[in-house]
C-alpha cells in the first residue's frame, strides 16, 4: 500500500491500492518512475491522507480534516468506503487487536488534543468508546503491548 505525502495546497490524497504484478503485465499505465513490478488496482478518494493501519483486509485512514476512514479491502479492484467519522482532524491511527487508536487534533485559536479509541468488534462501524484529552498537539500514535 502506497500513501502519498503532504503536498502543498489542499489537494485530495488517495488510498492507493497496489499489488504485485508479474512482469509481462507491466503496462505504462503507471508513471514511468514508477516500480513496474507493482501494478495500481484500485483507489479510494480519503481526504488529507495522514497515514493508514491494516488489519487482514480492512484499512483504517487518518484522512486529516476528513475524518477516520474505514476502507473495505476484500476486493483490490474495488476497495469500498464503508464508514468515516469527522470528529476533528485526524493525524495518525494504530490498531491493536479489537481496537482503533487516533490521534485527534481540533484547532480553535489554540490546540487541543484527544486520544480517541474505537471498538472495531464491526470493523465497517468503528464505535468510540473513549476520547481522552491530551495537552499540546499529539501527531503521531504507536502501541506496545498494553501502551499507547
């Protein structure tokens, strides 16, 4: 999976899904700077893409101002939104078992920060279950074992 970075100006990132492909099916459907050993299968339109977690073939994006998106991977021609929840600009997300950890940014002349965690026993319909508050500005989230 390749996730552009922050470019300049509000342009729309992508979900970019990508597979091997074999090497008499390189196409110059691709860049030419491209790797042609991978092919592009299939995308998703997920805002200010900030960065993604997998877990089997489900995607979680932190789509910045857009939102937590949750990206239905089962079929890599089509990948499928199944859900997105704006609740503030979403930097980073980790997944760890049954649940989502975001990292939550709301700007309102000064920054406030939230750790916010979701169930993902639906992972289609990721339910929050706690936002804690977070002094400062909190871009990026890793877990260890019980730490976040």
């Amino acid at each position: 999976m390749l996730l552009p970075k922050r470019s300049a100006g509000r342009l729309a990132a992508l979900l970019l899904v990508l597979l091997p492909a074999s090497k008499s099916s390189a196409s110059n459907s691709c860049p030419s700077n491209w790797d042609t050993s991978m092919r592009w299968v299939g995308r998703v339109n997920t805002g200010w893409t900030q960065h993604a977690a997998l877990r089997g073939h489900w995607a979680w994006v932190a789509g910045g101002y857009e939102g937590l998106f949750t990206i239905d991977l089962s079929d890599p021609d089509r990948p499928v939104q199944r859900s997105r929840i704006a609740r503030y600009s979403s930097e980073d997300v980790a997944v760890r078992g049954d649940y989502a950890f975001v990292a939550q940014t709301r700007w309102t002349g000064t920054t406030n920060s939230y750790l916010d965690v979701f169930r993902l026993t639906n992972p289609a319909a990721p339910a929050l279950v706690a936002s804690i508050y977070v002094a400062g500005s909190v871009h990026r989230i890793a877990v260890n074992g019980d730490f976040v």
